[in-house]
C-alpha cells in the first residue's frame, strides 16, 4: 500500500489511530512458550477543546481513549459534562488543524453556537476529580444540574435478560483484544440503537452521548442504557444528563450509584446474567409479566 502524503506540507501524513494494534506476546501453556502475534486495544490521549463567540480556543479535558467515534466522544462529554447547556448549542465538531501542519487526529475542537464559561468548568472537573468531595455534594451538584427524570417509559424482564447477549455479539474490539468495555442504547423492545466500545467505560457512554446528541436525540427518555461492566456514579450521572430513564449492568453498581439514581428518578438493573437481575431504584419501569 502506498503512503499517504499531506497536499500541503509533502511529508507523510499521519495515519489515524485503529482501535486495535498489534503486539507480538509470548504464550506459555503446557510449561511451553509460543511467540505470535496478537492484538490490544488501542490506549491513545485525546485533547478535546472548545472555542465559541467571543472566546479563544481554550482545552477542556483530556481524556485517555480508544480512537474511534472520536467526534462522538467530544460531543458526548460536552453534553454528559454539561461544558454546553444543550446539544443544539453545538455548532461543529472536527479535528484540530494547526496552521499548515497536518491534521492531529488526537486533537478534537467543538464549536459551540454561544459562549461557554470553561473557568467555572474546569473549577467543576477539578472538584470532581478531588478525593475530599463528600458523596453528598457530589449528588447536591448533579442534582442540580439536571431535572430527575420522569419518563414514563416501562420494559419487560424478557427484554432485560436478552440484553446482555445481543450486546456482546456486538462488540468488535472486544473480540479482537478481550480488553474493552461497552455501552449500548436499546429502544424499549430491545432493539439495538447504537454500541460503542472503549477501554474507558466512561467514555463508552459518551460516545453513546455524542452519537446521540448529533442525531438530535437527545434526551434519551425512550432508551435502556446497557454497560458491560460495574455501574459507577459518573454512569449514572452522564446517563442522567442524557435523560436516560433505564440503566442496565451485567455487574454490580456503586453505593453513590444507587443514591444518585434513586435522587434522579433512574432504573437501576444490576447482575443482568441469566435469568437474573437486581433492581436497585424506581422497580415500577420494570415489566415482571413480559
């Protein structure tokens, strides 16, 4: 295969980062050792900046990611973050171009339609991030961030238990590296909307989010959230932001988790294996009968 140039600078252009890459590794099996290849998730940073009317360019967050629906996840983050009071305030997405350099596919710029004050953002990042933020304002800030959700949306136990397999035999990258986590939106039914998969579950939901977001579907209030994982609070809180009523996990949720989903009127399923589930929070959109 050839190698792409940049038309304006005539050097090799950068490639875009795959969500897979390949390693060579050592196999031991039988007290024996085999070489081969094989391949790993992709681990790369993104920079997500944010520039709007009368405001500089200015970073928001950087956040260690999977490449893939790169857009999705900037988006995603600005809404799940409340960086934008809605998704319609955004303008335009796209990768960073510096000059006459090539395009950096690490580097994503939201464009928003009216200015964002990032100090009080980023003074908001810092405090969530700090190991001395007490459980309560945590839920007093999200709790005032976004209204509790009230959509009368109800889905069968039938369609709960089928979730998990219809969300595994959909994900890629985890077949290819066993080393990724995915979130999915389904529609009442269990009809599959949208997967994405990233080896941040945080980041998965976002690119859910952003998905979302850019289609104008948000909020989400005729979706069932699916994460392969453990359900931490920030699922819930980004889910919340996203007006997502139904949150389903093939593992545990958090105790912060449960709180912030019982404060925000969220379904909270946990344990999806089998014929068995948890409900943690609003039984009353569970259907027992379906």
């Amino acid at each position: 295969m050839s190698e792409a140039f940049d038309h304006l600078t005539g050097e090799p252009a950068p490639k875009r980062p795959q969500s897979t890459s390949r390693v060579t590794v050592v196999t031991v099996e039988d007290g024996k050792r085999r070489r081969h290849g094989d391949r790993v998730a992709t681990e790369e940073p993104m920079e997500i900046r944010v520039e709007g009317p009368g405001m500089e360019q200015r970073n928001v967050a950087v956040t260690m990611r999977t490449p893939g629906n790169d857009f999705e996840l900037a988006v995603g983050f600005c809404v799940s973050e409340r960086v934008v009071a809605h998704p319609h305030d955004i303008a335009s997405v796209a990768y960073c171009l510096s000059g006459d350099a090539p395009q950096e596919y690490n580097v994503v710029t939201v464009t928003t339609r009216t200015p964002v004050d990032l100090e009080v953002h980023r003074r908001a990042f810092v405090s969530n991030a700090s190991c001395g933020l007490c459980g309560k304002t945590t839920l007093d800030q999200v709790e005032a961030a976004c209204d509790p959700i009230e959509a009368p949306l109800r889905v069968s136990r039938s369609v709960l238990i089928a979730l998990p397999d219809r969300l595994r035999a959909q994900q890629a990258v985890f077949d290819a590296t066993g080393g990724v986590h995915a979130a999915a939106s389904f529609s009442a039914d269990g009809e599959l909307q949208c997967l994405r998969e990233d080896i941040g579950r945080h980041n998965a939901l976002d690119k859910v989010i952003g998905w979302a977001a850019l289609a104008r579907r948000v909020p989400l209030s005729e979706a069932v959230l699916l994460v392969s994982g453990r359900m931490s609070f920030e699922i819930v809180q980004k889910a919340a932001m996203a007006g997502i009523p139904v949150i389903g996990a093939v593992s545990a949720p958090s105790s912060l988790a449960v709180q912030t989903a019982a404060r925000l009127g969220i379904t909270v399923v946990g344990f999806l294996r089998g014929d068995h589930f948890n409900i943690y929070s609003h039984p009353e959109r569970v259907d027992l009968a379906g």
